[in-house]
C-alpha cells in the first residue's frame, strides 16, 4: 500500500518518465554524433531512456536490500532511528540505466549499419 495518493503517484511517475527521456535523448544524440551517425531515432532513444529510467527505479526501490539502521539525535535529547529496508538512491541507478538504455540502443544501431555497409 502506498502512503500518498495516487495523483501524486502519477505525477511522479510522468516526472520520472520526462526525465528519463530527457536523458535518453541526450544521450543518444551524444553517442549518434560520436559514432558518425545522423541522430535520426532520437525519439526511439528518449523513449527509451524512459523505459530504463522507470525500470531502474522502480527495480531497485522493490528489490531486497540489506537492512540499514542509523541513529541521530536532535537537538533536546531526543533520539532519531530510522532503518531502510531497499536501496536508499534509486535514482542514481535509474539515471545509470537510463543512459545505458538510449546509449547501448544506439550503438546497435550503429553496428548494423556498419554490418550493412561492408555487406
């Protein structure tokens, strides 16, 4: 059960997709004009930045993690424990796979046009 609502669910879901094909785009552009290649698939690249950005967050935020308690004490005394249960960054391997999506798409790219030309 989620503890927010499911308009904000959403919205961050549509938040994280933007960003992932935001991501994917830019990295596809980028690895397009270091291969010598038009970037002419930038959308097949931002979408699929997205697809990597959304399953590397949410991958991560459901798979098992060793569990990892700290402690903390605020000002009066009062004593913080907090323990996590999943990777607390999941975002950093969402963006990781996000680039990795768009970037290993176009670089497949290029090699069957590479394949083709010596064909």
């Amino acid at each position: 059960m989620l503890p927010s609502s499911w308009v904000v669910v959403l919205f961050f879901v549509l938040e994280y997709a933007l960003a992932g094909l935001i991501i994917g785009a830019a990295t596809g552009w980028g690895v397009a004009l270091l291969t010598g290649i038009r970037p002419v698939a930038l959308l097949k690249d931002a979408l699929m930045g997205s697809t990597g950005f959304l399953v590397g967050m949410f991958g991560v935020a459901l798979t098992p993690w060793p569990r990892n308690t700290i402690t903390y004490k605020l000002e009066g005394g009062t004593t913080v424990t907090s323990t996590m249960n999943s990777y607390q960054h999941p975002e950093r391997v969402a963006i990781v796979a996000a680039i990795l999506f768009a970037a290993f798409y176009e670089l497949r790219r290029w090699r069957a046009r590479k394949a083709a030309r010596l064909a």
